[in-house]
C-alpha cells in the first residue's frame, strides 16, 4: 500500500544545486497581472480561474525568467497568464475535434494577430494583446524565435489532447519524445532570448552539445512538473500522461511506490547530466551562451518554486512547500537507455 505522506515527501523533493532568483519586480508584475487578466476576462467569465491564471503568469515570469524587466516583463506577464488555457483545454472534456481547431486557431494568432483582430473571444483577444505586446518588445530576431518555440508547443499539446482522450498507453520513451514538445521545451528559448538581452548564433544553436543541454533543461522541467501535478491531476476526470503511468505501462509489475522512485531517478540523472554539460559549455562561452545558460538555471530552479506559489497546484501535500537537496537520488553517471534522450551523454566527449 502506499504510504501517501511518504509518497508526497518524494515527490516534492528534488535534487537542484543551482541558485534560485527572483525578479525584483515581482509585486509590480504580480499586481500589472492581476489588472490585465480581469480587463481582459482571462478566465472566461469564472473570476476565480481568472485570479488563478493571473497569479500563474506573475509567478512564472518572476521567477523562470526573472532577468525580464520594465515592458519586456510586462509584455511576458500577458502571455504567461494567457498561457495556461491551452493547458486547461487539453485537461477539459471538450470534443476533441473542438480542442484541436482552438488551438490551432491560436497559433495562427501567433505568426499572424491581426488575423482575427475583431475577435469578441476573450482567450483570441487575450493572445492578440500579448503577442502585440511582446512583438514590441523583443527584437525582430527575438520574436520570430518566440513564435516558432510557441507554434511547436500548440502543435504538440494537439497531439497530447489525442493521445489523453484516446486513453492511448505510452511507454517511457514515447513519453519523454512527446513531453519535451508539450511541456514548452523548445518554446522556452524564446523566453531566454528576451529575458536575458541575448541572441545565441544560428552556428551556436546548431551544435549538438547546445541541443543537448537544452533538451535536458526542457526534461528536467517537465518531470519536476510531473510530480507536484501529481496531486491535482490524480483528482481531474480525464487522466494526463506522466512519467509515472508510462512506467508502470512499461513494467506492470511496478507498484506507484517504486515508478515514483525510478521517475525520481531519471530525472536526477538528467540533472546530473545537464551540469556536466553546463560546465562543459561555460568553460569557453560568450556572454550569449552564459546568458542563455543562466537563463535555463533560473527556468529549473523556478519551476522547482512555482508549485509554492499558485493555487493550482495548492493541495494538502503541498502546503509544506518542496524540499531542494544537493544530492541526487542516483549517483550512476552512465547514458539512460532511452532511445530518445541517449544521444545526450555522446556530447560530453
């Protein structure tokens, strides 16, 4: 039987010794976000998704992307609190059919927010107003970054909202090939880009070593996502995919003590791994890439926070907040033999 409180103390501590910060700003931005999401009826009409959605997009700016200041922070704080609709529309019981023509309705706001201009759609207005917002102030270089980050992650959380409606079992590696996509893991670089004033080269961008330490950050994000979602998704009508159910697909055998373990251990290993990197790429970085670095720091560490700070991950489990350690729970340094994330260990030469 599992023992809930042990279950909850495992989930909720994570291995990071990375320096967490936080925006200065933060009370001007938790206090621009709460203003913007009521004018703009983020929550559809419910002021208390609203004041969620609000609270999500200050949190998450000040603290993943805490480098962002004055308009550009402002700019991020719109888009970061519209940003969880695609979430709860994939984890609603909308038709199918319905999910996948918003979202891709949205997209398209994305590259063109002009399209739908006359919109009376809160969530379509919502967008215009962010991506307008953001256009101004990121550069031409940033922005095009940005959209193509987000259009990739509507695109994939498409493919998620299938997948949970169908009910279809993924195994570990189908798993992680779809998380890093859905969670927003290439979408973030866009982020990092306006955030931190840098604008890493297309030569740099196409190194493997580069690719590889980003798909690591994006991972370790999704699965620290994974457990403190545990508590809420395990109460939602339609169950999401995590790291926990494609191991116990994987190995029916495995009881949820021993996947949360074994999900634990992985992402740890990642961890371990994305330092490895880090310190690899830093040892001859320009002041772009330690930028861009420092960028995927503070989206782990603060993503490692933010369940502290939001409702929608409040529950009973998590009221005594996370716990930060600095040792893994696996000290094995060799490649996870996972086809979709091996390639990573080749780059440490």
């Amino acid at each position: 039987m599992t023992d809930a409180k042990n279950l909850g103390r495992q989930l909720l501590t994570f291995y990071c010794p990375l320096t967490p910060y936080v925006s200065p700003e933060y009370e001007e931005l938790r206090e621009f976000s709460r203003d913007w999401a009521k004018q703009s009826d983020i929550g559809e009409g419910d002021p208390r998704r609203t004041a969620v959605f609000a609270e999500l997009g200050a949190a998450f700016t000040a603290h993943l992307i805490p480098h962002a200041t004055g308009e550009t922070a402002k700019s991020f704080v719109r888009y970061n609190t519209w940003g969880w609709l695609p979430n709860d529309r994939v984890e609603s019981d909308r038709p199918l059919g319905d999910i996948i023509v918003e979202l891709g309705r949205w997209e398209h706001i994305l590259r063109s927010p002009d399209a739908w201009h006359d919109s009376t759609a809160p969530a379509d207005r919502a967008l215009r107003d962010a991506v307008l917002a953001l256009r101004k102030a990121l550069t031409p270089v940033q922005y095009e970054r940005f959209v193509a980050g987000q259009s990739q992650w509507l695109y994939s959380m498409t493919t998620e909202a299938v997948l949970v409606q169908r009910g279809t079992p993924l195994n570990v590696n189908d798993y992680l090939a779809l998380r890093f996509s859905s969670v927003g893991g290439y979408s973030a670089i866009g982020f990092m880009d306006g955030a931190t004033h840098s604008e890493i080269s297309a030569q740099e961008w196409a190194r493997p070593e580069v690719r590889a330490i980003t798909e690591a950050a994006g991972h370790i994000t999704a699965l620290d996502n994974d457990r403190y979602s545990y508590f809420k998704e395990r109460r939602m009508a339609s169950r999401k995919h995590n790291l926990f159910t494609a191991l116990c697909h994987e190995h029916p055998d495995y009881s949820l003590d021993r996947a949360v373990t074994e999900a634990v251990a992985i992402r740890d290993r990642i961890m371990t791994l994305y330092l490895r990197l880090r310190e690899r790429l830093l040892s001859d970085a320009d002041e772009d890439m330690r930028r861009y670095l420092a960028g995927w720091d503070n989206m782990i560490t603060g993503n490692i926070t933010l369940p502290t700070l939001t409702a929608r991950y409040r529950s009973a489990e998590t009221e005594n907040g996370v716990t930060v350690v600095d040792k893994p729970s696996d000290l094995i340094t060799e490649p996870l033999p996972i086809p979709t994330i091996a390639w990573w260990w080749d780059q440490l030469g």
